[in-house]
C-alpha cells in the first residue's frame, strides 16, 4: 500500500473516532417545566441523531427521539430545541413522578464508534432554577470578540476626535 493512502486512510478513521462527545448534561426548572441540557463537542459536519429518555423502576422509558419512538405520555409534553453544540430536552409540567435518571444519547451519522451517553438524576426538590442567560452564556465567542475589538474600537474613537 502507498504510504500516502495508508496516512490518509488512518486519518480518515480518526477523524470518524469519536465525531462528537457530550461534554455536559445539566437539568434545571423553568417555572414549572423541566430542561435537560445536553452540551458537546462535534468534530464533524454531519447530522446528528439524539434521544433523551428516563429510566425509573428499572426500565427505560422514551422521551423525545429523533431515533426511535417516543411514548405517548411524553409526546404532547416534550419537545426538543438544538442550537450550536447543544439539544435542549423541555418537560412541560414536570411533577415529582417524572423524577429518575435522564439520559442524553447523541449519534452522528456515519460515525461507527458508538453512541456518546450521559445520565443526570433528576429529583424536583434538588433542581435549580434556570439562569435567564444560560443560552448566551453557553457560546462565549461573541463575548471574547467584544473584548477583543474594544481597543480597536478605542483607537477608531480616539482617532476621530
């Protein structure tokens, strides 16, 4: 074989390893609806799948999915929004019978290395309140770019006085 093509060939399957990795899963209350953040990193273009799901009793239950099936107690509750680097899992009236383990699973296509997945238990009485925010916080780049281009800004200023 070409070492070339070799090279190439072991590139090409370590840019597959591992498309995207969960980063963070945190869940807080939005009055009285349940959110389920669900940060990564992705290191590729292509979709990505996800499923958000439960486990209480020893069994897995389905929440919102892009996956598989969703059960119908949750279908007219969940709904899911996915921005830059993260999906948002939203529990419209969340109760103490919807506590348990979440888990956030995320799938890019054409990625052979297997699903990435993180739990969070989730207790009513243990959730914090949602920071108004949170969203704008969780890609800092507009921030590091307005404080970079504040001396520039300065010196346009001072250069039209």
């Amino acid at each position: 074989m070409n070492p070339t093509v070799g090279i190439a060939v072991i590139l090409t399957v370590l840019q597959a390893a591992h498309c995207q990795m969960i980063k963070d899963l945190s869940a807080c209350l939005l009055g009285q609806n349940l959110r389920v953040d669900c940060r990564y990193e992705n290191k590729t273009s292509n979709p990505l799948s996800y499923e958000f799901s439960i486990t209480k009793d020893n069994r897995k239950h389905i929440i919102h999915s892009s996956i598989s099936v969703s059960e119908n107690v949750y279908r007219g509750r969940a709904n899911v929004t996915m921005h830059r680097n993260l999906v948002c899992l939203h529990l419209q009236t969340f109760t103490a019978s919807d506590e348990g383990v979440y888990m956030c699973e995320l799938r890019a296509t054409n990625d052979y290395t297997g699903n990435q997945m993180r739990n969070i238990t989730v207790i009513k009485d243990k959730l914090e309140k949602c920071a108004g925010f949170s969203l704008l916080i969780q890609n800092t780049s507009w921030l590091l770019l307005l404080l970079l281009s504040l001396p520039l800004l300065q010196a346009v200023d001072f250069v039209s006085l």
